[in-house]
C-alpha cells in the first residue's frame, strides 16, 4: 500500500507546513460526501495516530487512516496550476468516476 506526492506537491506542502510554523505532515483522508459519494479530506498533522499510515515523499509525510487506505492505495497528490487557478489534483486509480469539480470520487 502506498500514497505520493509529486516534487511540486511536495514543495507546496513544505512551504505550507513552514508558513504554517509546525506540523508533522499532510494527512489525506476520505469521507462520505461530494456528488459521487466520497470526497478527499486534506489537513495539517501535528499528532499521528497509533493507527495512522505515513508515507514519505520528497521529504513530505503524508498521513493516511486505515479507513480510509483502501480507497487511497496507489493514489498520486499533485499540485497543479492553471491559468489563474491552482490546486492539489489527486490522481486515484480506484475511483471508477469523478464528480466535474474533481473532489469526489465513487470507487
């Protein structure tokens, strides 16, 4: 089982965690929402579970609950630009579709 992020998710993650001033990781969750049913749930990790999974990328932790692994196994996390707009993009291979937004997924 496995969870990365590319070099510029890494590098946004960094800057954000040392704008931020503290903070373990990034953890990437799942919960039940969104238009096809699930939606990823990002947030700052200042504590890890006893269950918690982390994963090391480019010097970044990501930090994944066992609910939520399952759904997660294999995913990529990149940071993306384009235009004017920028955000994380996850590129899931178990969501067998996507919302148009692109933050929910159904597997």
């Amino acid at each position: 089982m496995s969870v990365s992020l590319t070099p510029a998710a890494a590098r946004h993650v960094e800057k954000s965690l040392v704008k931020r001033g503290s903070g373990l990781g990034l953890r990437l969750a799942v919960k039940t929402s969104g238009c096809s049913g699930f939606a990823y749930a990002l947030e700052f990790v200042d504590e890890m579970n006893a269950d918690d999974q982390c994963f090391e990328n480019h010097g970044v932790k990501v930090i994944v609950d066992p609910r939520s692994l399952g759904m997660l196994d294999g995913t990529e996390l990149d940071f993306v630009r384009e235009g004017l707009n920028e955000g994380f993009k996850f590129n899931n291979p178990n969501a067998k579709n996507n919302c148009g937004c692109g933050e929910s997924f159904a597997v």
